[in-house]
C-alpha cells in the first residue's frame, strides 16, 4: 500500500520541501494550512492533497482527519511564532497566543484526532527548534513552547504506543519566517550565525525534511528529539 503522510504547514519552508521529497520517493501527500492561495499552488506543483484548516482550531484538526481516512505519518511544520518574540518586560500574552497554539496546543490536539487514523507502524513528528537549547533574548516563550513538545512527544511516545511520537528540533534555517523575526536585517542576521556553527552553513530546507524523514523511516525510535541543528547546540 502506498504510504500516506499528513503534513500540516506543509505549503511553505520546511514542510514543502518535505512534501516534495515524499512526493518524489512515490509517496502519498496530504498538506494542511491556512492559506488557500498556498495550497493550491503547493497542489498543482506537487499534484498533493490539500485541506484547508487551522492548527489553532480543535474542529479543524477533527474535519482535516476525516478527510484523510487512514494515514501512516503526521507531521506539523507549522509555527505562527511572529507574536511570540518580545521582551518578557513588556509581554502582550494575547499576543503570543498564536504561538501558543501553533506549537503546543495544535500539535497536542493533532495527536488526540490523529492517533485513530494511524496505521500500524505509524509516527507523528513535531518541529520544535533551537530556541528550547540556545535561547536568546525576546524568546522566553518560544523557547518554553520548543522544551515543551520534547516533554510532550515522550509523554505521547508512552501513553499511544506503538504509534511512535519523535521531534526535530532545527537550528537555524533560511526559510520565510526570519522575515517575522528579523526584518531587513535577516540576512545580515543569517550570515553571522553561519560564521559561528562548526558546519558553516545555515540549515537548507532540505536538511530537516531529511531529518524528519529518518524518523518516519526508523521503527526503532520513539521520544526522541533529533537535532538538526549544525551544531548550534555547541557554540
């Protein structure tokens, strides 16, 4: 039977560029997001599914589920992070509550829904990020979210065995959302972190689309967090 894997924030970054190596090695894709001009351009380039949701919405996630029928993987590349950067002085948590959602609510809730369409043998994967290990200032919440999907996928990994529960952890990756962060000053920003990881470089898309993929592809890890990071933890 050909494999079938859910991708939510799937149309952009990180998510595309696994979408297209799924699709590539003959897999079955379904994509999830918020934007329906993104999804139907993500689907006439890839010839995926798509359904339009909202991580942050519970009856979202229960109608993308009934759409898909039964799946092999789910995997959330979503993050809705721009409100979650400010100095803890000043914190606007209404602000961050997206951010909330999107990394921490909705890959719980994507759990809840998604476990009872998994095949056997199958995964859910979590994207959390560098900010849980190396945080910087503005980031308080952000790197509170990212420690938290770590607790969660072990706790998961334990309580839907054998459905196995793992996350990637990124460092840092030259994807649209640095615009939210950064600014004009993204580049600049980019290019001096690359001076400092002992790989040299910053992450690619492609770098955690194969991550993610290795642990899609190994029955042998569950309550992991895979690092792919070029070894920001380090410096």
């Amino acid at each position: 039977m050909q494999e079938h894997v859910v991708i939510v924030g799937g149309s952009s970054g990180m998510g595309h560029a696994l979408a297209a190596e799924l699709v590539a090695q003959g897999s079955e894709v379904t994509i999830a997001g918020r934007s329906p001009g993104k999804l139907e351009a993500v689907r006439r380039e890839l010839g995926v599914h798509t359904v339009a949701m909202d991580l942050g919405i519970e009856r979202d996630i229960e109608r993308l589920f009934a759409t898909t029928g039964k799946v092999n993987h789910v995997v959330t590349t979503a993050a809705d992070v721009g409100g979650a950067y400010q100095p803890i002085s000043e914190y606007d948590v209404d602000a961050a509550r997206s951010a909330v959602d999107s990394k921490l609510l909705g890959p719980l809730l994507l759990a809840k829904h998604g476990a009872s369409v998994l095949e056997p043998g199958g995964s859910i994967v979590f994207t959390s990020g560098i900010a849980a290990y190396r945080p910087g200032p503005r980031a308080s919440l952000l790197a509170a979210l990212n420690g938290a999907l770590a607790s969660l996928a072990a706790a998961l990994a334990v309580e839907l065995a054998p459905i196995r529960v793992n996350v990637v952890s990124p460092g840092w990756v030259d994807t649209p959302i640095w615009q939210d962060v950064a600014g004009d000053a993204a580049p600049a920003t980019l290019a001096a972190m690359a001076d400092r990881l002992p790989v040299g470089r910053i992450g690619r898309t492609q770098d955690i689309a194969a991550a993610i993929i290795a642990l899609l592809r190994n029955g042998f890890i569950t309550g992991t967090v895979l690092h792919a990071d070029g070894g920001h933890r380090l410096v």
